[in-house]
C-alpha cells in the first residue's frame, strides 16, 4: 500500500474578514493529520464580491499577500501541504486562484479556467495550463469549483498523471459532489471536494452553499463527507497503487484504447 493521507476543511467565511478566516480554516485543519490538507475557494476573502474596488481592496499578490504568508507558516511549522482558494492581484489583472504550499513555500498557483456567474465580472479567466505537481509521493493536479463542469479538465490531469485532484469549492448546484464520483470513476483517480457552508448576503448578491465537502476514492465511492452546513475537517488514507493502475480488467485499460483523432470537435 502506498499510503497517502488528505483531509478537507469545510468552513462559512466571513466577507472581507480575511485575517479570521485565516485563523479559522487554519484552526479546522489543525484537528486533522494529514499530508495534504484542502481548503474552499476564495476561502481568505468569501465570495460574493459587488464591486471591483472591493476585489482590488481584497485580492492578493501570492508571494506576499497574508493567505500566502499564513499557510506558508502552518506549513512549515506542521511539515504538510495545503492547497486553498484566494483572489489573486496579477500586474493589475485578477484571478479566482488556489495555491500548493508546502514546508518550502509556495509550490504553484492555478488560475480558475470556467468562471461562474458574476465571477466573469471581477475575474480573468485562467491562462495556466492544467499542471500536477508532486506533494510527498502522490501526484497532486488542481481544479476550481465550476471546472467539475467540464470534465475535460479531469481527465488532462489523469492524462498528466494525478493521482488525485483537489477541488477548492464553493459549490451552488446539488448535484456537483455527484459529479465529482464521476470524475473520480472515469479517470480512477482520488477527488477532494473542499466546499463552503452558509449563506452569503450581499449587495453583490445572496448566494447559498451546498457543503458536503468529500473525499471520494479512485472508484467512486465516498470515503468521508461533511454535512451541509458542519465547519469541520476530515480526513481519509489513500492507496496512491489503486489510482496508478489504470488496468480495468486483464485485457483492458482506461486508456490505451482512446481515439484522439475523433475527439477534435472537444477543442474546436
């Protein structure tokens, strides 16, 4: 067995309230043990935002910015990864982003390639190929919340080698925690659903959260979910073996028997 241990923390952000959000997500995923611990999108700001001053006020440089300089110390002192939703300030453009930290600092930021709703008024889309990134001895690839949408972005990470995907989330529609078994069943690979809870009321917009943040394992099933409205941490062993054997039964893989060549309307 080729252990690896994750955990989710499902939080309700307080908008605007970045340094206690900090201190309260990082307070969750203290009750947990894990090598990678995964925390929501936009988790240090909240998300309903009603201005472009207010995302400029509030978006971060990821090399100096207090999300950054927060999991970079958790990280260090407790020699574990995290991967956490911000805003991202980028040579004046901005971007819904999740960052890998780990005991060296960080490792990468991916940008959110679908935004949703008014999203698509405050951020750019992502313009950072889909990457995976060795975290200990898994293979780490990230997506954010309304990526599960398209399953396209899954399935270039299993190409790339993840072994799981982590999945930052503020997750509006019931049926996304099920799609992420889904992606998890035809990609055999792990999926961490990090979603928040609550509701949040503002002049940008009342938006209501599903949480049933989950770790789902390499064929489907569910290994631990959350409630919908608990703020907690859980955690979960993964067998990194079952994810890189690719082998559905003895004569076929998942796969070697793709056709690219009549998947070219996918990229038109």
């Amino acid at each position: 067995m080729n252990n690896f241990r994750v955990a989710f923390v499902q939080c309700k952000p307080t908008f605007g309230a970045t340094d206690a959000n900090l201190e309260k997500g990082l307070a969750l995923a203290a009750t947990v043990d894990a090598h990678l611990v995964v925390l929501p999108e936009l988790w240090s700001t909240g998300y309903v935002f009603s201005s472009h001053a207010e995302v400029a006020q509030l978006a971060e440089d990821p090399s100096t910015g207090a999300t950054a300089a927060a999991l970079r110390y958790a990280a260090k002192r407790e020699k574990r990864f995290y991967i956490a939703g911000f805003a991202e300030a980028s040579r004046g453009r901005y971007y819904n982003s999740a960052m890998l930290v780990g005991p060296k600092g960080i490792v990468s930021v991916y940008r959110k390639l679908h935004l949703f709703e008014r999203e698509q008024e405050w951020f750019r889309p992502g313009d950072r190929d889909l990457s995976v990134h060795k975290v200990g001895p898994a293979r780490i690839g990230m997506i954010i919340c309304y990526d599960w949408r398209f399953p396209e972005t899954a399935r270039v990470l299993a190409l790339k080698g993840a072994d799981v995907i982590a999945h930052p989330s503020n997750l509006v529609f019931a049926n996304a925690q099920q799609a992420m078994l889904t992606r998890s069943i035809e990609n055999r690979v792990y999926t961490i659903t990090a979603n928040r809870t609550g509701t949040e009321k503002r002049p940008g917009g009342t938006v209501p959260f599903t949480g049933r943040s989950q770790i789902v394992d390499a064929h489907g099933i569910p290994m631990a979910r959350a409630s919908k409205t608990a703020e907690i941490a859980m955690a979960a062993d993964l067998d990194l073996d079952i994810a890189r054997d690719k082998s559905l039964t003895k004569r076929t893989h998942l796969f070697r028997p793709r056709q690219p060549k009549f998947y070219r309307d996918l990229v038109r």
